[in-house]
C-alpha cells in the first residue's frame, strides 16, 4: 500500500513574496497565518503544531514541541496570487504568464465567434461590458479576484445543462489570453437573479456577485478552464497511467484535469476532511488530492474568526489521517497563495506558503525556502518512481 495525500489549505499564506514591492504594493505587510494567530489567540491546531508549524511561524501564540514532520517555505512561481494556477503549479505545471485584461478587452472578439458557433448574444446594457448569450448565460468579469484574471460563465442550470455552458466556456476560451475563463452554475435560481446580482467594483470591474445570485447555494457545478495548462505533464494523469488511483476532492477537483480520476465536489470543510478519510478507506496505491476552500472564502469575507474556525476543522481531521497513515503514506500539507484578511481589502495576497510533510519512515528535517509549489509533484513522482511533471525539484532525497 503506497499513497500520496496533498491536502492544499486554501490562501493559508505564511508571508509577503519577495517582489511585491515591485508587482504589488498592496500585498506589503501580508502574512494570513501569523494575523489570525495574532487576532484568535484562543485557537488550538496541535496537530499542525505536532508536523512542525511553528517551525516556520515561531509565533507565541503556539508550542514550541518536537515536530514529528518535515517542514518548509514555498515560493510562488506563477504570476499574482491565484488559485486555480497556484493548483496547477502544485500538480507539477510550469505557470505562464496571461495577460491582464477586463472583459472589455476581448468582448467584440467573444461575441463574434460565439456567434459564428450558432449562438445569440445580446448586451443587455451598452455601458456595461458584460453578455448575454443564448438568453441563460451571462459572461463578464471575476469580481472576486484581482483585476483582468477571470471571466466568468454564469447560467441557471435548472434551464440549460452544465454541459452545454461548458460549451460555451470553451468558446470564450479559445479567444481570451486571460488566466482562467471559469464555466459554473446552480439550480434553483433564475437568469433574472442572475442578472439582478451583476454589480461594479470600485476599480470598475463589472460582472456577478456570485453569492447574492444564488448559484452556490444549491447544485453548484464549476469547471475551470486555463491557461497553458497541460494536464499530461500534472503528477495526477501521469500516475493514472500508471496505472495509479487519483481521488480530487474538493476544489481540487474544480480545477484539475485528469480524466480517470475519481471526483468529490464539496465546499464544507468537514465534507472535504471526511472525503479524504472515505477515500483512504477505499484506496490502496494513488494520490489523494484534496482542497479546503472555506478558509479562502473567509478570507474573502475578511473574516478572521471563521477563518481559524475553518483551520480548527482542518486541524482535527488531520489528527484523524495521521491515524489513518500506513508504513508507505506521505502527507503533504501546503496553500496557493495568501489571502490574509487583516490587511484591508478582500483580494489574494502575494504570499509565500508552507509546506509540512509526514510519513511513518521519513525523516524530521528542515527543507528549507524552495522555489516553486511544483516541488510537491517533483517529489511524489520521485516517491512513486514515475515519469517527472513539468515542473519542480524533489525533495525526497532530504527525507
């Protein structure tokens, strides 16, 4: 029995990047980990204290205890601070760099091919750079994230299928430059909900307010669709050819391709935990990729009491998978990036992130400040003597 469980703490950033000085002043001063420490003094995480945390945050509000995992700092290697590239650096991708752009850059070139492909658009308001296509899918701008990164593809999916949204989706990105075009839906509301949640950020980004639509709250499908993304050089498909299991839970499974994989969509973050345990019940050989993404939506929120109730969960189950870990089983825990919600506005910061790892027969040692998340893949394909990802060096020599 040989498994690799990636569990991927959504935004848990551990400090400021180096260069955002230069790319984005904003993000000075941003460390997510230690400011909820800092505000929710009474929060217990003695399992990531256990695999060595506190040897990266030496924060007071911590045990300073003999740690039974390795430990390490990953730096950022794509641009920005996103999370569907940061997880695609993390299965082994080597990021390119999109182009920054509103939807108003490209909106006459999208409409005119989606309408050479046989569909109806209409711009329901002149002034504002968002579409309506085939009278159900609105396509416009992310809000949620930093400026010229996402378009999203948002329809009512008790009207029209996710499939054929997806559809659509994939029209859009053909065209556009952009890091990540996003096809996504629910049941049980309108297009009219749809339309009435489209708002206009202070920055001028215009595009739907995904929570106040309704999309989330009931059926909710996304597919992520990005940016010079080979899925073939991804530490997933290259061990399902081999002939490996690969379960992605979570949003892990929103944003990664692999096409045997075994497939969890879940929000709540007991779901997400409970799904990794479920999943080390089933399997014997693989990976099990999962992500936690609460902690990023109370970030977004700017909400440090939810957020270290969130890492609280997390840290409970943990102690349930070390439980679970047989001879063979490595554990990686690491984020994408940062959202730290002290810091004064709702968006990803550009931070480094950590990385603990565990097995019964590794090593307890420091590896040190690396220079990509892609060392993760480097290393579990060192680890299952595979073909090597795209990206990353493995540290598994060190353990």
């Amino acid at each position: 029995m040989k498994r690799a469980i990636v569990l991927v703490v959504d935004s848990l950033g551990v400090g400021y990047m180096e260069d955002v000085s230069k790319c984005r002043p904003q993000d000075m001063g941003a460390n997510t980990f230690k400011h909820i420490l800092d505000k929710e003094r009474e929060i217990q995480i003695p399992n990531f204290e256990k695999l060595g945390i506190n040897k990266i945050l030496k924060h007071e509000n911590l045990k300073d205890i003999d740690n039974i995992g390795s430990y390490g700092v990953l730096n950022l290697g794509h641009y920005g601070a996103d999370s569907f590239v940061g997880h695609q650096e993390i299965m082994g991708t080597k990021p390119k760099k999109p182009l920054m752009e509103s939807f108003s850059y490209f909106r006459d070139e999208v409409i005119e091919k989606l309408k050479n492909e046989g569909h109806k658009v209409i711009t329901p308001e002149e002034d504002k750079p968002y579409i309506l296509v085939d009278d159900l899918v609105v396509v416009a701008d992310n809000i949620e994230t930093d400026y010229g990164q996402i378009y999203n593809v948002t329809a009512p999916l008790d009207y029209i299928s996710f499939d054929k949204v997806l559809e659509i989706g994939q029209i859009v990105r053909s065209v556009v430059k952009v890091n990540r075009v996003i096809a996504l839906g629910g049941e049980n509301v309108s297009i009219e909900q749809i339309l009435n949640s489209i708002e206009e950020r202070e920055d001028g980004l215009i595009g739907v307010n995904s929570p106040k639509s309704g999309v989330y709250n009931k059926g909710y499908v996304s597919r992520h669709l990005g940016y010079g993304i080979n899925p073939e050089n991804q530490i997933s498909t290259i061990l399902s050819k081999n002939n490996y299991e690969v379960s992605l839970i979570g949003k892990m499974q929103d944003v990664i391709e692999c096409k045997n994989a075994n497939r969890t969509p879940a929000v709540d973050t007991e779901k997400v935990m409970k799904s990794i345990i479920e999943s080390m019940d089933k399997m014997e050989n693989g990976i099990i990729a999962a992500t936690v993404q609460e902690t990023d939506l109370a970030g977004h929120a700017q909400d440090v009491k939810k957020y270290a109730e969130k890492l609280m969960i997390v840290d409970n189950y943990i102690g349930h998978i070390l439980n679970k870990m047989e001879d063979e089983d490595i554990l990686f825990i690491t984020a994408d990036h940062g959202n730290d919600p002290t810091i004064g506005f709702s968006q990803h910061t550009r931070e480094k992130t950590f990385l603990l790892a565990y097995g019964k027969k590794l090593k307890n040692v420091d590896l040190g400040e690396r220079d990509t998340l892609s060392d993760i893949a480097a290393s579990i394909s060192d680890y299952f003597k595979v073909e090597k990802t795209e990206n990353g060096s493995s540290f598994m020599g060190l353990l």
